[in-house]
C-alpha cells in the first residue's frame, strides 16, 4: 500500500534478495520502479497485484523449481504452490494500467512471466476475474528454464505489447 516507491541495485552491484515466499511483492500501489535486483528462489520472485504505473527492468530473477512432478501436482488446486512465477502480474479487486516488464533475464520457475487474473480460493469453482490491465509492455526479456509458458497471458487485457522477448526451454514460449 504504497506509493511513488523505487527498489534499485546499487551502481555497479546489484541487491541481492533470496528465497522468500514473495521475494519482491507491491500490492495495491502506484509508481513502483523494481530495477537492477537479483533475486533468487520464492513462490514468485517478483508479485504485483493491484497496481499501476510500474516498471520492472533489467533483473536477473532465478527460480529453483523442483523438477519431480506430474500435472496432477501442479493442476489439482486452483492455487497450487507448486505454480510459482518468475514475474507475477494479477488484478484482484481493480483494474490496472501501465505495466512495463523490460530487460530482465527469468529462469528456473514453473512460467517466466504470468500475466493473471487472481484465483479463486482453494475448493472454490473456477472464474474469471471482470477486472483489466490496460497498456502494458512485456519487451526485450530473456526467459529461459520454465517448466511451462515463458510467457502467459491469462486474463483481460487492453493495449498489452510483446516484442522482443527471447524465450527458450519451456513447454510453451507463449500462451494466452
């Protein structure tokens, strides 16, 4: 719940953040700048929800996903922790604008990047949420490694631009 927020590498080096659950996470904010981190392991390495005007920008972001699995591990809850994500973007409760993931190197998660919408609780049926993000960039990324999409696009979107990804290793380089 903050606003005007910029979460920088120092000059030279970079700001080395490990193994949280959410490793870098804003949540109902405005201009948030996310740049020049490396940032290792977690459920997500880097989360957005409900936030607008942001930039994520020239990360190393690595994943540790654990490769002994089957779909029926990841897929049988709406939620599984088994799902996690390089780059996180959902909208829960409002729409969203003015998204920018650019230049940043994904790897070792189950999707690179995952643009959502939010999902439901456990046990609960399946939906869509009515909420959007609109003008959006997902540009000149590296995303390697993942067990399934490099990039997914899975909820409703206005005006979002990819180009210039490269996207190699995964199940699928794309997905909407």
């Amino acid at each position: 719940y903050s606003n005007n927020v910029i979460i920088s590498g120092l000059s030279n080096s970079k700001l080395n953040i490990k193994y949280g659950s959410y490793n870098v996470r804003a949540k109902n904010s405005n201009n948030v700048k996310i740049l020049n981190l490396d940032i290792f392991g977690g459920n997500s390495g880097i989360e957005i929800s409900d936030t607008s005007d942001v930039l994520i920008q020239d990360n190393l972001v690595k994943g540790t996903f654990d490769r002994d699995w089957d779909w029926a591990d990841v897929k049988e809850y709406s939620q599984s922790t088994m799902e996690n994500q390089g780059i996180h973007i959902k909208t829960n409760s409002q729409n969203m604008t003015n998204i920018v993931t650019d230049s940043n190197e994904v790897s070792g998660y189950f999707n690179s990047v995952n643009y959502s919408r939010d999902y439901p609780p456990s046990g609960t049926p399946y939906y869509t949420s009515n909420y959007t993000v609109d003008n959006s960039v997902i540009s000149n990324n590296i995303l390697h490694d993942s067990i399934d999409d490099g990039i997914e696009i899975d909820g409703r979107y206005n005006n979002l631009v990819v180009k210039g990804n490269r996207v190699y290793d995964t199940y699928s380089p794309f997905s909407a």
